[in-house]
C-alpha cells in the first residue's frame, strides 16, 4: 500500500496549498513547514492537479480562483511599475506572471514535465536496426519491406 502523502496529512496543508498556489519557492514553503521538495512536487503533481480533474469541482474552482486573482494582482503591480517608469520591478512583475502562468497550466495538467526519450537516437536502436538489416541481406524483398517500415517508424509514422 502507498504511502499517504506528507503534504496531504500536514496539519498546515491549505496553508501550503496556499502557498503553492501563490507561486512561492519550494525553499521557502520548506523552511516554513518542514516538507521535503520531493513531497511538495509531488502533492502539486499528484492531488492538486486532481482536484482540478474534477474529483472536487468546488476546491478546484477555489483554486483557480485564487491563482486567476494573484494573476490580476501580479499584472496590476507590472503595469503600474511601467507606467512609472521602475523597469526592474515591472521585470519582477513579469516574472511573476510567468510562474503565475506555468503553475496554472501544471494545475490544468497542461503541462506534462515528465523528460522526453527519443529511442530512434539511442545507439542501442541504432545497432538493432543494422542488425536486422543485414540479417535480413539474403531475402532481398523482406530486407526492403522492413527497410522502409524502419524509415516509417524514424518519421514518426510506424503504426
């Protein structure tokens, strides 16, 4: 059985969730509550973004709510450092809005930060594909059907 979730069974948790989802650093919701990074990616990975599936539609309105409203909050303070001329705070302001902007698209799930691996470059696929090609040297008909089945799947269009 899995354990629960450190974030989940904090006696702080909407205080963290709060804070996750004002867009503070993992540094210092860590300080401030004692939850490991790990934890804290996983909690907003795995029951934030459930929330916002539609396990609990009234929590997952609140927390949009919440990041749509810092996000009219975070563009206000830009515009006004702007208009008055304080380039570095419109630049923090801008920044802001760019952790605004990711974080809610990791809470809609639009964001997938898993890392990609693209096998028709590993070396190991490389060796399989010459293999098989010269395997198949003596049946010259099955070598160009797999030949171009191979150069399907490099294009991305294998199936």
């Amino acid at each position: 059985m899995a354990r629960p979730c450190s974030v989940c069974t904090h006696e702080q948790r909407e205080a963290i969730d709060a804070a996750l989802i004002a867009g503070e650093s993992y540094r210092e919701i860590t300080g401030r509550w004692g939850v490991s990074r790990s934890a804290l990616s996983r909690h907003l990975r795995q029951h934030l973004v459930a929330l916002l599936a539609g396990r609990s539609e009234v929590e997952a309105d609140n927390l949009l709510e919440q990041v749509a409203d810092l996000q009219k909050q975070a563009q206000a303070i830009k515009d006004k450092a702007e208009a008055a001329g304080d380039l570095k705070t419109a630049l923090q302001g801008i920044r802001e809005l760019v952790r605004i902007v990711e974080l809610l698209a990791k809470l809609r799930g639009e964001l997938d930060e898993r890392p990609q691996v693209n096998i028709l470059l590993s070396p190991q696929w490389l060796e399989v594909r010459a293999v098989l090609l010269k395997a198949l040297a003596p049946y010259p008909d099955a070598r160009q059907a797999a030949a171009q089945a191979l150069l399907e799947v490099d294009d991305g269009h294998g199936g």
